[in-house]
C-alpha cells in the first residue's frame, strides 16, 4: 500500500469515528447499531467492518484517543514550574478546551462511562476516572499548600464541584456559539476562585 493510501485509509478511518462519535453522543452507544453507522456514513455496514470489526472497538477508540490527548495536557500541567493557582486556572481552561473540541467525546463519557465500564475491555475508564481525581486533588492540596486558596477547605468537597460543574458545560456549551470557550472558563474561574482564594 502506498504512503498516499495509508493517508486516506487514516482519513477515511477518521471520519468514520468522527460519524460515529456524533451519533454515540446524541442518540446514546446501546441505541446506536452498525447499520446507523453505516447509513450515515453514505457505505454499506459489510464496508464499516473493513475499518472496524465493532462498534465496541470504535467507541474504545473514541474515548481512548481522546483521554490520552486530555491527560498528556493535565501531566504538563502538574509537571510545569508554574504556581498553584496558575496551574488550577490552566486546568480549568484545558478541560473547557476539551468541550470545546471534543463536544462528542466528552458526551459520551459522561453518559456511557458507568455502562461501559462493566465490560473489560473498559476498566480503563474507571482507571482514568481515579486519575482525573487524583489531578484536581494535587492541585487543590498545592494551592492551599501555597496559600493561595483557603487554608479550610474542603479538598475533596471543591474537587467534587469542580469535576461536576466543569463537564455537565457539555450538556449546553454549543462549539461556535457566543459564547466562546475561553469566555466560560474565565467566567468560572472568576466565580470559582473569587470564593476560594484569599483575593
């Protein structure tokens, strides 16, 4: 095969997840069957199975791509010189990016993470959920460690917070809309930490 085939088969592979991400999210993983796939993709469903030989292994794909992009920026945050609150703010920004450019993906790890999770193949995703925790965990204990946020408080009660009302944005963040995603991180980090810091 030529390195010009091996691009396009890359592509075309692409656009299927791509496809196939939007319906997960929007019609929801065990509603979705390979014929959906198919069918919006304009092929037949035996054509889909030269790509991929599961909707399982697409969705894995989907969420494993995406949280590896995720928790590459988290790491190069935690292991930057930057401050505490520098640190928080920039994770904050980078998870809003991600609903930004990931509308599809993060949806459908909010709504398929529990009933995913119980098939093996998918005990990763309980695994990055323990990571995601242990993330915001360090930079909250580093930013009252600093003194930068609140000697009193409560670390796993703000984690808890911030992990919800940072990801439920999928459900109404629209990509391209007025509001940017720039715009609704700074909002939430002005709200945030304005109740948080000593500022």
């Amino acid at each position: 095969m030529t390195t010009r085939e091996d691009e396009a088969g890359r592509n075309r592979r692409a656009e299927l997840l791509g496809i196939a991400a939007g319906l997960f999210a929007e019609k929801g993983f065990k509603n979705t069957t390979v014929r959906d796939i198919a069918d919006a993709s304009g092929i037949q469903s035996g054509s889909l199975y030269h790509h991929f030989d599961s909707k399982e292994s697409m969705v894995d794909e989907i969420l494993s791509t995406f949280q590896e992009e995720l928790f590459g920026s988290y790491d190069q945050i935690l292991d930057s010189v930057d401050d505490a609150r520098t640190k928080l703010e920039r994770a904050v920004q980078v998870s809003f990016e991600a609903i930004d450019r990931h509308r599809h993906e993060v949806a459908i790890f909010q709504n398929e993470a529990d009933y995913l999770g119980a098939f093996e193949r998918f005990a990763y995703l309980a695994e990055r959920n323990a990571q995601s925790r242990a993330v915001w965990i360090t930079l909250l204990d580093d930013g009252v460690r600093s003194g930068a946020l609140r000697a009193d408080l409560d670390i796993e009660l703000t984690y808890r917070f911030i992990r919800d009302t940072v990801w439920v944005a999928v459900k109404w963040y629209r990509p391209g809309g007025t509001l940017t995603h720039e715009h609704v991180a700074d909002q939430y980090l002005h709200i945030l930490l304005d109740g948080i810091s000593h500022g």
